[in-house]
C-alpha cells in the first residue's frame, strides 16, 4: 500500500502515519520525492488493512495499493527515475554509461592494458572478475584477492571506476574497499542472504537479471536490496534461456521498455553474455544503447587465450570501431557516451 503525503506535508504528520503502520506491524519505507514524500506499507497481510485508516490521518493525500508485486523498485513508490553517482558518473541520466573489460582478472598485465584502452575510448567503468561463479567446479574460479588487488591498481592509475562481482555475503566487506560498484550476477540474483548483505553494504549494486526469472522476480529481488535502504541500483539485462541456440542467451530486449514502465530503476543491457560470441556483440550492443541507460559489454587483448569467456570478448580492435559507432550513434539521438 502506498500513502502519499501532501506537499510540504510536516514531520509530525509523517511520523503520524509511521506510527500507525508499525502499530498494524508493517513496516514502512519512505521516499522522499521532490514534491511529495510517499510512504509504503510493507508487510505479509497488507491486503486486509483498510486505505480509511490511513485516508483519516492529517496530510495524507491519497492511499492506494501497489498491484504489481514488487513495491519500493515500482514506479507507484518513486515516480522520478532514480539516478546512480558513483563520483562525476551518472547512470540512469542522459549518458549511455559503458561499462567493459575483461570477463575474468587474469594478470595485472590483463587488466592495466584493457583499462587503458577503455578508459581512451569512452568507458566510465572497469569491468572484471576477482571472484568468478563457474558452471563447473573444475573450470577457473578467479584470483580471488590478488585479483581485487590488480583493479584496484587499474583504478589508481586510470581513474576509472570499478565493478566487480561479489559471490559470498562473506565477501561483502573486502570486495567493498575495492569495488565502486558490487556486482550480483545471475546466478546469484536469487540469492536472498546475499542481496540482504550487499543491500546493506553502503555501496551501488548492480543486479544482473538471472536467466530463467522472469522481470517480476527480477525487479522483487531488487526490493530485497531496496528494503536495505540502498537508493543505489542497477539493473542489468543479460539474456534469458528460451529454446534458441544460435546464441548463448536470448537478449530480452523488451524487457528494457517494461522495466522503464514498471520501475524507476535505470536498467543497463549486457550483450556479451547473451550473445556468447563476439560476432554478434556490436549489433545487439547498438540496438540496446538506444534505449538503455548503459551497456556492460566484455574486452580482452586476447580472446582466444582469455581464461573465461573468450569467445563473446572483443577484441581491441572490435571495440574501437564499437566505441566509434556508438559515439556517431549517441550523438544522432542526442546523447552521449
Ligand atoms: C560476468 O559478468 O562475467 C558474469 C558471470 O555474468 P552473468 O552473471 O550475467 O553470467
Ligand atoms: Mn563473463
């Protein structure tokens, strides 16, 4: 249920209606929008409190229920797009955000020349994993803190920020001092405990969207990081599993325009994992960075030796001549990279 306060509703009216929610156990969440503050009811039983109680309180404008079943990422709790900053970088404004490197930290080497590159290019963000999720128990699982190490070197000397994955609510706290952004990957999009951890962890999350969920499940596991009171979120589409194997994923490309409706998250799109090869990035990367806040798309100077995720990794030379159709691109629909 949402209470929607009046303009320049007092403190005393909205610590009046607090009160009354947590007298029904519910709990409340505030947002405090530009005109108006907006307070949700939030709880197991919501459905049986009448909207009267609330309507009779002083300064409540107008009470209504959410009917989608996520709530505080819903549009009907912040009706203004939220805007991510992570220092001068803002996702979710005018920008395409880019966001790339490589999949896996290997070796300083690795990462110093893919930061470089980007940074040259357009990028905002370095991207990297230190802790890797594989399919297989055998398979390369990432250098771990050496790897947090070696992008914490990366951002010293170019200066970009860095988003890397965080596996374990173990984790939370020293890829914390390394990261600017906490990565959940799709694997790990319903993982509860973990979104309650990084939620609590102060820092931007970005939250892939894991692949067999649908946006609903997707957008109520980010109200398990809202819950935390962490404004700062972002959502990133990866592709989904269908019956299609010509590519890795399918890149649900719609699902930018709903979340647009339903939510005002800023939602960047991934074509690399969808794609799974390198063939395809540049057209599905064009396609999304028309109407996506940003894309996360991966780069490594030698793919063919790249320990994870080769075969969907640019090129240097596939990202130069991307990043120059996506600045020729930006620019004629009036944004920028
Ligand atoms: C990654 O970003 O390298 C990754 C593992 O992505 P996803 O969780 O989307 O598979
Ligand atoms: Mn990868």
């Amino acid at each position: 249920m949402i209470i929607e306060m009046q303009t320049a509703a007092s403190q005393d009216s909205i610590r009046r209606v607090i009160g009354k929610i947590r007298g029904l156990e519910c709990e409340a969440q505030i947002n405090a929008g530009q005109e108006k503050v907006v307070i949700a009811v939030l709880g197991r039983d919501t459905g049986s409190i009448a909207t009267e109680i609330f309507e009779a309180l002083p300064e409540v404008e107008r009470v209504f229920r959410i009917m989608q079943p996520h709530k505080l990422a819903s549009r009907d709790f912040q009706q203004d797009k939220t805007v991510v900053k992570i220092g001068d970088v803002e996702i979710g404004g005018q920008a395409v955000i880019i966001i790339a490197g490589p999949c896996a930290v290997e070796s300083e080497e690795q990462v110093l020349l893919t930061a470089r590159l980007v940074k040259k290019l357009g990028a905002k963000i370095l991207r990297g994993g230190a802790y890797k999720p594989s399919t297989s128990p055998f398979k390369f699982q990432g250098m771990g803190e050496d790897g947090l190490r070696i992008l914490a070197a990366a951002k010293e000397e170019t200066g970009l920020k860095i988003v890397t994955e965080v596996l374990s609510p173990r984790d939370v706290e020293l890829v914390s001092e390394c990261a600017d952004i906490l990565q959940i990957g799709a694997r790990n999009c319903q993982n509860y405990d973990l979104l309650e951890e990084v939620g609590q962890a102060g820092k931007p999350i970005l939250l892939k969207r894991g692949f067999g969920m649908s946006i609903t499940e997707w957008l109520q596991a980010a109200d398990y990081i809202l819950r935390r009171n962490n404004p700062n979120l972002i959502l990133c589409e990866r592709g989904i599993k269908t019956f299609e194997p010509s590519t890795r994923y399918t890149l649900d490309i719609s699902a930018v325009p709903v979340i647009k409706r339903f939510s005002h998250l800023p939602v960047i799109v991934d074509p690399s994992h969808a794609a799974g090869d390198r063939r395809y990035v540049p057209d599905m990367a064009r396609a999304a960075a028309v109407i996506a806040d940003g894309l996360l798309i991966e780069v490594h100077p030698n793919p063919m030796e790249a320990l994870k995720d080769g075969p969907q990794s640019l090129t240097f030379s596939g990202f130069t001549e991307l990043m120059a159709d996506l600045k020729r691109l930006t620019a004629a629909i009036g944004r920028e990279i």
